[in-house]
C-alpha cells in the first residue's frame, strides 16, 4: 500500500485525477509555482547572466528552510536540507534561456532583449522549458521540505547556469562544489520534451542525450579575380569538397549501429561575386555517444580537412578548433529502471514509457561522472494531449524545442515535473 506521501504525489500530477490532490500540499503552493514560472517566462536571461533569475529561486529556498550558497561557478545556486542519516540526493534544474524572439503569441510572451557576448543585441526567450523545469524544481523543493518526516537524509538543490552553452555544470565543479557540497549519492533532473503529452514521463537507460562539440575549421587559399581563377587557390572549392567529404564519417568509416551526426551548420567565405576569397570558415557540430566514436569523427574532421586542402595545393594548412564540449548523458540503467517501475506504479502504467535516445546535449550529466554516482535525466511531456494526437494523426510537426513558437502545457507540465522530482528523491532517500 502506498504511504500518504507517495499517493498525495501521485495524484498531484493530471495521470490520477480521481486520487485526493491535496494530502501534502500541492494544490495549495501551485498558484505560487504558476506565477514564478510567468515571471521566468516574462524575464528571461542568457547563459552565465542569470543574476535575477538565480536570486529568485534562492531566496525561495531560503525561505523553506534550505541553506543556500549563490555563485557557484558563476551565477549557479546550492540549497542544501539536511534531515538525518541517510542518501545524500541531488535534484538539477536550469537557469539560462536561448537568444530566440518567441512568437508564440501569448499574453505573457518574452519581449526581453539583451547584449550577448559579441556585443550584438538578441532577443531572448525561454525556448527550451527551463522555466518549466524552474517551477517543477521549486515545486518540488518545497513539499520534500514540508515532509520531512516522511525521509531521512540529506537533499542538494542545484540550480545550474550556462546549460545551453553546455558550460554551466563544468563551471560549477570547477568551483569545488564537491568540496563544498555534500556528495550526493544519486542525482536527478527532469526535462520537458516536444514530442510527448502532457502527464507522460519518459524514462530511457543508458545514453538518453549525446557528446557534442563544436568545430571550427578555417580553410586558406590564394585569393583573386573571379574571372582568372587560375591564378587563386579558391577556397569556396576547398570548402564545398570537404564539406562533402565529411559526410563519409558517417556513412562510410563509423561502425553503422554507432550513432553519429556530423552538421556543417554554416559557411563563411567572400564577399563580392567576382571576387574568390582568401579563406572559408566552416562551423561543424559533432554528436556521438562513445568516446571511441567521438574521437574517430573528430580526428576525420581533421584528416579531411587537411587532405582536401593538400589536394588544392593551399598555401598552408587548415586552422581547426575545437570547443563547446559536453559529454553524453547516461542515464545509470539500473536505477533508471527502478525510477521508470516506480513511476509506472504511482502515475499508471499508461502514463510512463521507455523513451529512446536523442542526439541533442545537456551537460546534467557531468555531475554524476565527477561524482562517480548514478544519475538519471526522465524526460516528461510538455504538449497539450488533444495538439499531440491531432499532430500525430495529421503527420504535422510540432514545434520543438528551441524553436519561437514552442509553448508547454504549463499546468500539467509543471504539476508532472513537480511529482516526478518528488517522487524519484522520496524513492531515493528510501521513503518512510
């Protein structure tokens, strides 16, 4: 039989709407989550600039009782419960929002801009659903502190910057967070998705999300005159060749039951249509899962690049750069599974599935590798349910993540992120 805390969760998220809603106090705390997630949603901020973002969520655990250290590794934020002997948990959420305009046409739409690193202004807007993650994680910050008699242990809220420029967790380590947190034996965060309903959760073991890099490639040649092309090495030639070329680590030299995506995602190069230039630069991002596969793409961009520079007698070679690192997130597949069975438990076996992996990156992960510790990323639906079956019967795309029009299902969206951090650490801590 379930305990009162586990079932009052339960029935806080849209799957169990004939259970009682309020045993714990979700029902009573959700307006104040719903106007955090507006006021996040009105007033987003770029990656390592979330100065009054973080001081909201801080001086909300404050108030709960939680001591809280604000910037780690930049603006991240640290709220630490202590309640007895037992596990140590760690529960994530992200700070940072995307340099996107949003048009989605809401009343509480992001009209914010901002100045980004190169000095350009962009607009800015929560494209991903970490306001989402925001409002689950405070949610569920404040009913694990309402019940501490039903736990023992020791809770770590970590509210991390600089996610979508996969720096954030990297940053925070650096800044001896494992000297100066407890050491959690577990860690856990959730992540909205754009292509499940609203009420489900996802649970996917092993790699869920993958490495990514970002690669710089500068190609040289010899410019001129467009009409004596004989006198130039041109560049744009080099760069459309190895731009082709590239593709074949993919599809001829990586093992085929290896994923792998290889993106030339743009090209630089000249000016004036007469005129061939003295040099292209390519932007590249990378994913795989192994390291072993990782290491091969990387060093094929380097090969090709190279030799098709060689083959163009270029005077000199190819500049390459690699940076915007993150590794793959792996989700420890035994506790994985026991988080999905325990999900499918309390939320019904309809409303949780085993998802599939995704080549997309999140840096969560670092947490538990530096660690040495199981972590698991559950990913939960962020579409209204009657949008995504009418999507799904029509064949049209819905908008995803990162794009302008994406716009979660709030209330079921946050009620569900509330329920799944909740329960994962009440069956973490091993629930009383």
């Amino acid at each position: 039989m379930r305990t009162a805390v586990v079932a009052m969760l339960a029935a806080a998220a849209p799957a169990q709407p004939k259970a009682p809603r309020d045993a714990l106090g979700l029902d009573a705390i959700y307006p104040e989550l719903d106007a955090l997630y507006l006021d996040l949603h009105k007033s987003p901020e770029l990656s390592g600039r979330e100065e009054k973002t973080a001081a909201k969520l801080a001086d909300r655990l404050r108030r709960l009782g939680y001591e809280v250290t604000t910037g780690v590794g930049g603006t991240g934020v640290v709220g630490v419960l202590r309640n007895g002997s037992g596990p140590t948990v760690l529960l994530r959420t992200e700070l940072d929002a995307l340099p996107v305009e949003e048009k989605t046409g809401l009343p509480y739409a992001s009209k914010v801009t901002a100045t980004d690193p190169t000095g350009k202004t962009v607009p800015v807007m929560h494209a991903c659903g970490h306001d989402v993650h925001m409002a689950s994680w405070t949610g569920a910050a404040a009913l694990l502190a309402r019940a501490k008699d039903r736990w023992r242990g020791t809770l770590v809220m970590v509210g991390q910057p600089a996610e979508e420029t996969v720096a954030g967790a990297k940053a925070m380590l650096a800044d001896r967070f494992f000297e100066r947190f407890p050491k959690p034996d577990f860690s856990v965060a959730v992540h909205d998705s754009s292509d499940l309903p609203a009420g489900k959760v996802a649970w996917i073991p092993g790699y869920a999300l993958a490495n990514v890099d970002s690669v710089d490639v500068t190609l040289f040649g010899r410019g001129g005159h467009g009409a004596k092309p004989e006198t130039t090495v041109d560049p744009v030639v080099i760069a459309a060749r190895t731009v082709l070329a590239l593709q074949t680590l993919v599809s001829r030299e990586k093992d085929p039951l290896e994923p792998a995506v290889v993106t030339v995602g743009s090209i630089h190069g000249g000016n004036k249509h007469n005129i061939i230039p003295d040099d292209v630069h390519l932007q590249i991002t990378v994913r795989s899962y192994t390291p072993q596969v990782r290491k091969q793409l990387l060093d094929g961009i380097a090969r090709i690049a190279k030799a098709e520079a060689a083959a163009a007698a270029a005077p000199r070679e190819p500049e390459i750069r690699t940076g915007e690192g993150a590794n793959a997130t792996f989700n420890d597949p035994a506790v994985t599974k026991r988080l999905g069975a325990m999900l499918a438990r309390e939320l019904g076996q309809e409303n949780v599935v085993e998802g599939r992996p995704e080549m997309v990156a999140e840096d969560f992960g670092e947490f538990g590798k530096a660690a040495g510790v199981p972590s698991v990323l559950l990913r939960i639906g962020a579409v209204e349910p009657a949008k995504h079956a009418s999507a799904k019967a029509s064949g049209t795309p819905l908008p995803s993540l990162h794009s302008a029009t994406f716009a979660p299902d709030r209330e079921p969206t946050i009620r569900t992120g509330v329920t799944v951090l909740a329960l994962s650490a009440l069956e973490l801590f091993g629930k009383r």
